[in-house]
C-alpha cells in the first residue's frame, strides 16, 4: 500500500544528508537488487512509464508524533510513479497522475470516482500532518545508518 509521508520542511536538509551517506548507496544497490528493479507496490518500472531510471531507493519513515521522533523504519524500491505519490505534496492542486497512481495501487477495487476521491483525501491528510509536523522541531533518528559503518 502506498502511504503518502511527507518530512517536515525543518528536516529536508538532515534527510537529504543521510543520502551522501557511502552507506546509503550500498543499501539502495541491495535494494534494488532484492527487488529485480521492479516497483514492490505496483509491480512496475520507470523505463516502461516512460522515465530514464526504473526504480528509486525510498525511505519509509515512522512518526511518533507525541514524542517528535521521526524514524526510518523501512526501504522501499518504488518506480517514480508510486515514489512521487509517496513523496507528494500538493494541497490544492493534487497532480491527477498522483491521483491515478495511489487509485491504481491502493484502491483498485473500488469505481474509479470513488479511489480517486479516496487517493485525493489521503493526500489531503498527508498535507495536513505535514503542515502540523512542521510547526513542531522532530528529531531524526538515524541510528539505522550509523549502525551500517562496520
């Protein structure tokens, strides 16, 4: 299932750090790897949707609102489509391939009018904890990458 998360703008810069990490390369080659270059929501890849890459490394974070905590608790590959949904901010005009795409991979089931409205509400939430999460000072736990260095 995609889940819309998006970093509070105080900790853009500390999260884009952890991406210059030598660490952070080798975890997204195994990524990749495990996953045969092949988005693990969809099923997809950036080539076939008409993009130059096929997947792209994404972190999963973990919120502790009560206590500020913003914790990394997974890896995701994600070809661009899903990893843009993940990663979406847009809380009034809400790109419709963002749309398609959280419809396509979270709500299939349902009618097409009835996921797109269930894709565009859980942006619209996305939005909202951001906003929220923004106003507050989170802490990054990045204790996962540290450990990496042997």
């Amino acid at each position: 299932m995609l889940e819309v998360q998006i970093v509070p703008y105080q900790n853009w810069k500390e999260v884009l750090n952890i991406f210059r990490y030598t660490e952070f390369n080798r975890i997204k080659k195994d990524c990749f790897k495990s996953s045969g270059y092949i988005c693990s929501e969809c099923g997809e890849n950036g080539i076939d949707q008409g993009f130059e890459h096929k997947v792209e490394c994404v972190l999963i974070w973990k919120f502790d609102d009560n206590r500020k905590i913003q914790k990394r608790i997974n890896v995701k590959c994600l070809c661009p489509k899903c990893a843009g949904a993940v990663n979406s901010y847009h809380p009034f005009n809400i790109p419709r391939d963002i749309i398609e795409q959280i419809r396509k991979v979270n709500y299939s089931k349902h009618p097409e009018e009835t996921g797109n409205l269930l894709a565009i509400n859980m942006i619209k939430q996305a939005c909202k904890n951001f906003l929220n999460r923004s106003e507050e000072e989170y802490t990054i736990d990045i204790e996962w990458i540290k450990s990496m260095k042997g």
